[in-house]
C-alpha cells in the first residue's frame, strides 16, 4: 500500500504531494513500482495534528481520488469521516482505511457495510492533539487486541462483513516505542479474535519510533525520510510475520522485502 498524503502537514512528507496533480502523479508513480493499492488521506494524523473541516478534506482528496481512479489505479481512502468515504465510494475506491475503527463517526460502519468493501479498522484511543497521553498499558498487546474486538464486534453489529475486516495494530497511534515494537512481535496474537485470523496492515514506514531508534551519539533523532531502510526491515519482518499488508512511503524496496519474506514462509512451509 502506498501512501499519498494530500495534506501540508503530515509528519513524514507534508506538502510533497499537496495539491491534485503532483498527488495523482505520485500514486501513478508509486502503482509502477509496484504498490498493489494507493492509500489517499487528506487529514494528518500526525500526534499534535488538529482536525480540518469535512469541506476541506474533501477538497483536498476529491480530485485525487477521481484521477487516479480514472486512470485504473486500486485506491483506498484514509479518513474517519463517513461522509469523506462515501464520496470515494461513490468514486469507485476498493478499501475504506479508518484510523478510528469507526469510533470517530458512528455513521461509517453503517456506510461501509452498505458498499461491501474492505475495512481497516485501527487500534485508536483518540485524535492526535490528545493521543499520546493515552499511551498507557500493562499488557499492551492484550489491550490492544481487547480493545480490537469490542470494534470488530460493535462494526459487525452494524452490517460490516468480518470476512471483509482488516485490523491495524495502529503503530504510533497512542503508543510509545516499546508498545510498537511488542506490537509487531505479538501480532498474531493481536489480529486473532473469536477464533478468526483476520489480516493484519502495518503502517510502520517513517513512525517515530524508528528515528529514535536510529538516533544520533547525541540523542538527535534520524530524520523521516532518514529511515526508509529501517522501514524495510520491518516490512520484511512483518510480511514473514503474516502481515496481510504494508502501508509505505516508498514502494520499490519494500516490494522486494515482501517478496524476499514470501519466499522465506514458503521455504518454512515447505512449499517449492
């Protein structure tokens, strides 16, 4: 999945892409080098972010989604407003993205149930501008995958198709570093409820976590675009993992990993 952020101030590249046609060229783009499907978001979720308007996000996303779509490309949208989805579904977009789990309007579960798409619903605790106050856990991948089921159970309730449910562990999104790195070692564990293995996305590419990993002697933190390649080992861990899929900034090395950890699963399998 790759990502194309149509917004001025999303963390890893605000205002890169903002504005329709450098947008629409960048999900061109990344569709060539391999992404199977374009993630589209006009909001930043970025921790601190504050909200724009429902008229502005759709500004912002309207004629990206309409060209890209017209051009052929898989596209998903990133939003938490129903009624932002629903013009991209009537777009013609194949995956609905909720970094809520449809917590921030009660309306897109419903929407999304009625157009019988893929739904990722996230592991969220709140909006940016609050989010990492609520990074508190004792069993972080236990809360995490309880706090998954009661969204399942409530969009499920509403209409949602679980056959047609992806879970997000939500990395970044009310977690500290070590929640996110538990998180990935544990997310089988996470993404198994009621005795189902629903896929996993993990949205890793550019976080936080990974700059200060990768921090300077003096505690300076390696900038966004200074760890892609650490993003890259990730994805491979997380692809032999079994993660359904990975959302990215940059497709052509991540590509590789996914199909180096395929490769890996079926040697480990046993399958030639």
């Amino acid at each position: 999945m790759g990502v194309v952020n149509v917004t001025p101030d999303s963390f890893s590249d605000g205002g890169e892409w903002y504005g329709a046609e450098a947008a629409i060229q960048h999900g061109l783009e990344l569709v060539a080098q391999g992404a199977d499907i374009i993630d589209v978001g006009g909001e930043s979720t970025r921790p601190g972010a504050q909200r724009i308007t429902a008229d502005e996000e759709l500004r912002r996303v309207g004629p990206v989604i309409t060209g890209l779509v017209r051009a052929g490309v898989p596209v998903s949208i990133d939003t938490m407003r129903a009624r932002v989805a629903e013009f991209a579904l009537e777009a013609g977009v194949h995956l609905v993205n909720d970094v809520s789990g449809g917590l921030a309007d009660p309306y897109m579960p419903r929407l999304v149930a009625k157009a019988s798409v893929p739904y990722v619903v996230m592991h969220w605790r709140g909006h940016s501008h609050s989010m990492d106050t609520r990074a508190v856990y004792a069993d972080v991948a236990r809360e995490v995958h309880d706090e998954l089921a009661l969204r399942v159970e409530a969009v499920t309730r509403e209409g949602v198709d679980p056959s047609l449910i992806v879970l997000d562990p939500g990395l970044g999104f009310s977690k500290l570093a070590g929640h996110n790195w538990e998180l990935l070692t544990r997310l089988g564990e996470v993404s198994r409820i009621g005795g189902r293995e629903f896929p996993a996305l993990v949205g890793a590419s550019r976080k936080r976590f990974l700059g200060r990993l990768l921090a300077a002697p003096d505690g300076t933190p390696r900038p966004f675009t200074g760890s892609d390649d650490a993003t890259v080992a990730v994805t491979a861990l997380a692809a032999a993992a079994g993660a359904w899929c990975v959302r990215v900034h940059k497709v052509p090395a991540n590509a590789d990993a996914v199909r180096v950890a395929a490769a890996w699963r079926h040697a480990a399998d046993g399958v030639t």
